[in-house]
C-alpha cells in the first residue's frame, strides 16, 4: 500500500479543520499520515487544534448537515500529534519525538501567511525530508471526505497514470449537487470554468481543483514544488499545465467523493458578484500572470479583461479596476 501524506492547509479555519480531520481519520485507507498546516492565523486556529487533539475542544458543525456521519462518531481522544515550527520541519521534524508514537498527526505552524502554494509547500517539504512516500494529498480544510475516497483515489492514479488526480467534487451543503469535476481554461480569454459533465473530462480536462488534489512524487521531482507567486487562485492551474508540458497526465476519480464548502454557504462560486474585493482582485491579477506565462498574454486575455471591466463598472466597482492594473 503507498504511503500519502494528507496536508490540510488552515487560515482562520479551526472549525472546519477540525470537522474535516474527523472524516479523513475514519479513512478505509491506512497508509497515511496528516500534515496540518496553519498559515499563521490570527485567530489562533493552531491552539484550538491541537485542543482538540487533546480532547479538550469539541467538533463544531451544523447541525443541519447531511454529512454529519462522516465525522462521526468522533475519534476517541487524545490523538497523537506533534508540534512543529516551520524551520524545524523542514528538516524532516525531530525523530525522536515522533517515535514516541505510532502515526502522529503532525502540526507545523507556518510563522507567516504566504499563501495557498507556500503553505501547502511548508507540508511538501517536511515530506520531502522524509523521502518515505508516494503521493501527496493536498486536500482543503473545508471538506469532508467519504471513508473510501482516498482508496479510490490512489488506486485509479496508479490504474491510469496519474501525475496529478483529482476527486469529484459535491457542495457540503447540498450533496447531490455537483461542484465539479475539475476545470477548464478558455485558451483566448484566460478564464477558468468548472467541468460539470463527466464526458468533457478526457478532451477538456486543463487542471484538477486544489480542493482534492493529489500529486504524484515523480511530479514534484520532476517540476518541484508549488508556484508561490500567485498566493491565491491559479497555483494549481499553473502546477497542472506545467505537469502536462513535462508529460504528466491529469486524471478525475468519478467515484471519489469529497464534499467542499467553498461556494456552497457564501455562494462565491455560484455568485461571482460576492466575491470580496481582495479575492476579486487578486483573481483577476493572477489571470493576467498565468495568461502571459502559458498562453501568451496576448489580445485575447484584453479583450476578456475589458469585458470583465465592464462588468464591475456596471456594478459600481470601477475602483477594482485600478487596483487590478497598478
């Protein structure tokens, strides 16, 4: 069975951590270990975390939820872990703490918020110094995940080749309803869309979501780590079209389900209108910076941008505009 490391990145997010920790322990896959990172919350999200390890903090959830089952019956407490500072894990963590334990859940803390591709990379590296797996998970702190999603997962990227795989994605708040399969990119335009028929996979497939996105060890030795100039949106774009130019392919699990509430309670993904001002603008940034790196930066991308400017125009958000090409 190959060993994954499960890296969960969390920004403020200890809630949902904690309730997404609860369905990956109750993994049918065994071989694993978790990695959670915390990109210097200002909330203090590590200590609520490792409290709950503890047993001293309980799971909080809606309890409107469909999915409860999937976290419970929550794992007896305390669980092993250990603490990690950022350098110390880059060293691959202190061996003889760990050995204390069976498979310790191991928490670093970031010291700074560089970002989803930085914090994910802080995980990478202290696998990376272990040099003992296969695969990298990198799974979003806001799911939760059916007990055989990780089995089917592994097993169709090793079944089908796959560099970079991905889950199929459902909204927590609404389960049946599908989120995607993965995306594509309007080749002229530079913008991204959700791949919402499984047909379209193998013809359109341009990048698997960061929500479940499991990475081969070859990839990362062959391309490295994360882009990090992006700090949010488009890294894992960027990751997959690099992995496809060194020959790697992308695949979607249809039968690994991982349910993501991204999108679902704040409807960003529905509703790009909610989006924040900061995620807006950011979004738009990093299109031109992926667009001009992969596709050329040409008129196409301009032409889209005027498009989308006349958007926020329309929307009373002319300011955006000026902050996206300063």
């Amino acid at each position: 069975m190959k060993k994954v490391y499960i890296i969960l990145l969390n920004y403020n997010g200890w809630k949902d951590t904690i309730e997404c920790l609860e369905s990956v322990l109750k993994s049918d896959y065994s071989n694993y270990q978790i990695i959670v990172v915390d990109n210097d919350s200002p909330n203090n999200s590590m200590d609520y975390i490792i409290n709950w390890a503890e047993g001293k903090q309980k799971v909080i959830y809606d309890e409107n939820s469909e999915l409860k089952y999937l976290s419970q019956p929550y794992e007896k407490k305390p669980l092993e872990y250990v603490y990690y500072e950022k350098d110390e894990a880059f060293k691959g963590g202190n061996k003889e703490k760990e050995e204390k334990y069976s498979n310790p859940i191991i928490f670093i803390q970031s010291g700074e918020n560089g970002g989803f591709a930085a914090g994910n990379n802080i995980g990478i590296k202290y696998a990376l110094a272990k040099a003992d797996f296969e695969y990298i998970w990198l799974l979003n702190n806001d799911t939760v995940i059916e007990p055989i999603s990780l089995k089917i997962l592994i097993n169709d990227a090793i079944k089908n080749d796959g560099g970079i795989s991905g889950s199929t994605l459902m909204y927590y708040d609404n389960p049946k309803e599908l989120q995607a399969y993965g995306g594509y990119i309007n080749k002229f335009f530079g913008t991204s869309k959700h791949i919402l028929d499984a047909d379209d996979i193998e013809d359109k497939l341009d990048y698997v979501s960061g929500a479940s996105f499991l990475i081969n060890k070859n990839v990362i030795g062959s391309i490295g780590l994360l882009p990090e100039e992006y700090f949010l949106y488009y890294e894992e774009t960027d990751y997959c079209f690099n992995a496809k130019k060194n020959g790697y392919k992308l695949k979607v699990s249809l039968t690994s389900i991982v349910f993501h509430k991204e999108g679902g309670s704040t409807g960003a993904n529905k509703n790009p209108a909610k989006k924040s001002e900061f995620m807006d603008i950011l979004s738009l940034k990093n299109r031109i910076k992926f667009h001009t790196k992969y596709l050329g930066g040409g008129a196409g991308l301009w032409l889209g941008l005027m498009i989308t400017f006349l958007n926020r125009i329309k929307r009373g958000q002319l300011n955006r505009i000026w902050k996206v090409l300063s």
